[in-house]
C-alpha cells in the first residue's frame, strides 16, 4: 500500500519562490530548478533559482529588521517559536509526506523527523528567556562588573538535504530566540520543507503584527554564487554551515575577509566499537539504527565497525541476517525500511567504495548492488574482512553499507577508531564500566554513545572535533552561537 500523494491543499499553498521582506516572489528574470523525488526521478516542483542581487536583497531585509527584531521581548519571541512549532506538529502529515517526496526518506522516519525538528523550535523558545548575564563588584572593587548578551547579528543558515526540517530548525530556533534575523539558504535537492517552514513562521509574524524581514530563503541551484557574495557584504555577521568538510573550508577561508562569526558542522567517519564483552543483540540493534537511519545518509552514522576478533564473524552474519530482511523501496510505500539516495551520483559513489573493498578482499556478506528499476537505490550491504586501509573505511559513506573491521585489544580499537581527521560522533558497546569510561575519555569525538545507536536530541549538544566543525548546534550552547558577550565597567 502506498501512502496518500502531498494533499492538492499542500501543493496549492507550498511555496516555491523566494522571500525576502515578508514576501514570497519569483527569483530574477524568473529563473527557476527542479526538484525530483529520488524514488522515481519524477520532477516535484520548479522552485525559484535565487540570484546574487537576490540574495542581497534578502540580506538587506534581514539587516533592515535586525534592530526591531532585536528589540522584540524574549518572551514575544519565546511565544512566536512556541506558536511555530504547534503549527508544524498539528500538520505532521503534510510536512512527512513533503520529506518524503523530495529526500525519499521511509514514511516512518519522516514523521519522526517532524517531531525531532519541531522539538528545536519548543527548546529555544524555552531559552529565549534564558539569556544569562553578569553583575559583581570588581576585585579591586573601584567599579562594578555588568556582564550581558546581545544578538550577534544578521544571519546566514546554510543546510544541508538529508534533514530538511530539523537542519533548518535547529539554526533557526536558537538564531530567533537570541534576536538574530536570518537568510536561508536550503539544499537545492530538498528545498521544499525548508521553505514551508519559513512559510510557517513568516504567517505567524504576521499574526502577530511583529516584523515581516525576520525569516528570508534564498533557494539556489548554485550555492557558491549566492553564499559567496553574501560572505563579502558587511551586513552579514554571523554564518552558520552544515555540510562537508571541503565546502566548510572553503567557506570559513571566505569569511575571514570579513572575520564573520562562524558555526560550522561538517563530515563525520563515525566509529562503531564493539569490545569483546558488549551485549551481541543490543550492539546490531545499535548497528542498525546507527547505520540505516535515512538509508546511511547522516553525518553521524555508523560509519565503520570496529569488532573484537573474538566477535567479528557473529557480529557480521547476524548484521548480514538483519539487513537482508529490510525492505528497500520508495519511502510513500508503506513497510518500506530503507529509501532511496539522494541521486545516481550518490549510488555511484557508494558502488565505488564497496568496489574497491571487495578488490582488497572484502568479503560481501549481504547487499553490494543495486536493485533494477527507477530511482537512486542501493542494496543494505555488509562487508567482512574489511582492510583498514580501504576507502570504504577512510572515507564518509553516506550510504547503506557496513564494512566490519576486527581488532584485538582496546588499545588497537580506540587507536583505529581516533585513525581519522574527522571527530563528529562515535559509539561504544560494553557492559564494562570501565570501557564506557575509557571510551568516554579517549574516543575523539564531539559526541559519543555508549550502547546507544543514536545520539542526537534537541536538548544536547551536537557537533564535532578536529575536521568535523566548529561550535555546537541544540542545547544551551545552540543559543550561545548567536549571542556576543558585552562587558560593561561601570
């Protein structure tokens, strides 16, 4: 059974143009891209292609509002993200269905993710009246000390496809609740559920009679050509990426002309360890989740699987077992486990990883194909007797596949799993306290979960080390990313 196609009211109301001042408008000379459903290559929507003097004009919006937004009351804001996110849970469907259409993601994780990104919207609307400051009397005690927050600035969120709604959201909710006003620039192959989230909040400022500039998209089919710009223009002050770490690079080299404040969440090469006493069910449980949450397509999946050599053959069959049962399909089908890539680009690459694996005698447990038909599928795959050299393990993935590799001691196993320039997440299965601790100490990685396949939540941290970012998005330290610190010696 399939499920319903996006409602006639959805695709009536969803917008596909610009906005920029509190309106929605085509791009200059009516430039325009198209977005496809990886399941079937069918196109979706033609959606407006934003040009530079576009992008200028959606940061002269935000940087003509930034003083009135900023002006807004913690709390009228904290009730503007609190309003935003009822919105978007009472039309759960409707934004399930339009990920699904455009980024191919099972139904089931859809939902999931409106519910996840929604939650970023209810966190910082509790934060927004959280701002913390300072008043003492100085040491010396010839003034006093008055420490206290304020807006960085205008804002560029740039994000990224795999997660429409929650990247969106979680740069967002914590630039609104600081009193940052902001310039969106979503993924050109899933720019939709961004945009009907702006939507979302642009009617509801309107509601509410507060400033129309606060949220601006700049949808785009070339990136660089609007970032770029936008990196160079004095009104911007603060930029906020999640995409790769090349890109990353590449954007914070340009935004130091205008030594803007940067955030930046970028690859991942996520260890999967599984020590000699771990609980086997627990750990492919964990394995599973960490691995196929949006088919592999996350910066924080299970990228390799470091298993003790006393574990690594079970380890890998039982793996093998779970994932060729899963169902791989479109996402609108009903009891579909796996969607599709994102394109054929992407299938290729990881076509290419598993090759050249199995060329260094990789052994192909399950999967390594790619199923006939339509669409940008590829096959669960696991892969034993996986050399450490392999490309497959150096680099990020971003796709369905499970490369085990055996390792004989704990020393072995945190020196292969820290064997990467990358540090966003990692995991850990053992039911020894000590180990948890150890891994805890010396796994390098922003982010770490013990006998746990998933990590990310509204309320915590998230970001990497060394090349995978700079700051932290979600929790208390999202806020801080949008907030300067002003000392006052009075």
């Amino acid at each position: 059974m399939t499920a319903p196609p996006l409602s006639p009211a959805l695709v009536a109301h969803l917008p596909t143009g610009m906005l920029a001042g509190g309106h929605w408008g085509p791009a200059t000379g009516g430039r325009t891209f198209e977005v496809a459903d990886p399941a079937s290559g069918e196109v979706l929507f033609d959606v407006a292609d934003a040009s530079p003097e576009d992008a200028r004009r959606a940061l002269a919006s935000a940087a003509d509002t930034a003083a009135a937004w900023r002006a807004v009351a913690p709390r009228e804001r904290s009730e503007l993200l609190r309003a935003v996110y009822e919105r978007i849970v009472a039309r759960s469907d409707a934004f399930a269905s339009l990920i699904t259409a455009e980024c191919g993601k099972p139904l089931a994780e859809a939902r999931a993710e409106v519910l996840y990104g929604a939650d970023f919207l209810r966190w910082y609307a509790e934060q927004a009246v959280r701002a913390e400051g300072l008043a003492r009397t100085a040491p010396a005690g010839a003034n006093r000390q008055l420490v206290h927050r304020r807006p960085v600035g205008p804002a560029l969120l740039v994000t990224p496809w795999n997660f429409p709604i929650a990247m969106a959201t979680r740069k967002i909710g914590p630039a609104l609740a600081a009193g940052c006003t902001v310039v969106i620039k979503p993924a050109h192959a899933t720019p939709l559920t961004t945009m009907l989230v702006a939507e979302v909040i642009r009617s509801e400022l309107a509601d509410r009679g507060l400033p129309a500039g606060v949220v601006n998209v700049v949808p785009t089919a070339s990136a660089g050509d609007v970032v770029g710009p936008l990196l160079t223009d004095e009104r911007l002050r603060k930029l906020s990426f999640t995409g790769s770490t090349a890109v990353g690079a590449t954007l914070l080299q340009q935004a130091a002309g205008q030594v803007l404040n940067c955030s930046m969440e970028l690859g991942g090469n996520a260890p999967f360890v599984v020590f000699a006493d771990a609980d086997l069910d627990a750990a492919i449980d964990g394995a599973t989740v960490a691995k196929l949450r949006n088919a592999g397509q996350s910066c924080v999946a299970a990228n390799r699987f470091l298993v003790h050599d006393s574990l690594a053959r079970e380890f890998a069959r039982r793996l093998a077992d779970r994932f060729s049962h899963l169902r791989v399909g479109a996402g609108s089908e009903e009891g579909v486990d796996v969607g599709p890539l994102i394109d054929a680009r992407a299938v290729e690459k990881v076509d290419h990883l598993v090759t050249d694996a199995t060329d260094r005698g990789a052994q192909v447990l399950t999967g390594g194909t790619r199923p006939d038909g339509p669409g940008s599928f590829y096959e669960p795959t696991v892969l034993e007797g996986v050399d450490a050299d392999a490309r497959v393990v150096r680099e990020e993935i971003f796709g369905p596949v499970a490369p085990v590799v055996a390792f004989a001691e704990d020393d072995e196993a945190i020196a292969l799993a820290n064997a990467t320039e990358y540090g966003l997440a990692a995991y850990a299965y053992t039911t020894s306290l000590d180990r948890a601790m150890r891994a805890s100490d010396e796994l390098e990685a922003g982010m770490i979960g013990i006998n746990r396949g998933m990590v990310s939540d509204a309320s915590a941290p998230f970001g990497g080390v060394k090349q995978s970012g700079l700051g932290r998005e979600g929790g208390e330290a999202g806020l801080e990313e949008y907030l300067e610190t002003v000392y006052v010696a009075l």
